[in-house]
C-alpha cells in the first residue's frame, strides 16, 4: 500500500496485529510508475494495478519497504513531541514580551 503519512495507519495496524507483512510504497513512486507507462488517469482501481507492479519489479531495486512491526506508536510519539515543542514556542512568547507586544 501507499504510504500515506497518517491515513493508511489503520489498515497495517490490523494487518501487523494478525501477522501480516505489509509493504509500504511511496506514493511518488506509483505516481511516476502511472505516468512512466503511459497512463493519465488516476483512480483506486488503476493504482491497486500500479502497486502491484511496483512490487513485481525489479527485487534487487525493491521501491517499497517491508514493514512487519507495528510502529505506529513512533508516529504518536512523534507528534507528541511535536505538539510539546509548539506548545513551549508559544508560551516563550508570553514569557519574553517584546517591545513590540506594547
């Protein structure tokens, strides 16, 4: 599948759970992959297509990576992380007012 930044967590999240592999594909790749054979037009149908031959391709290349732990916690913490440093941001700009707040 894609990875699609935070929207495909919920699919590999079930498939690791039942101890699937999945492969995660970024989507420049199938992207370039459509134009590369010709196709313009984008849709699920055409991309489960494409997908396919990402993973068919060349092994020794291999565009897409293997994910078999479920790491979405990472993403969590990550955003946490994130969301900690906005929050310290924001508070310095009431803890060291400048000139030009007055």
């Amino acid at each position: 599948m894609e990875d699609t930044g935070h929207y495909h967590f919920a699919l590999p999240r079930y498939l690791l759970d039942r101890f699937y592999t999945v492969a995660l594909i970024n989507p420049t790749t199938t992207d370039l992959t459509r134009k590369l054979q010709g196709g313009i037009t984008k849709n699920d149908p055409l991309d489960s297509l494409t997908i396919c031959d990402v993973i068919g391709s060349n092994p020794r290349k291999k565009p897409y990576r293997i994910t078999k732990v479920n790491r979405f916690d990472l993403y969590e913490q990550k955003q946490l992380t994130r969301h900690h440093h906005n929050l310290k941001e924001e508070l310095n700009v009431y803890k060291n007012p400048t000139s030009e707040m007055y």
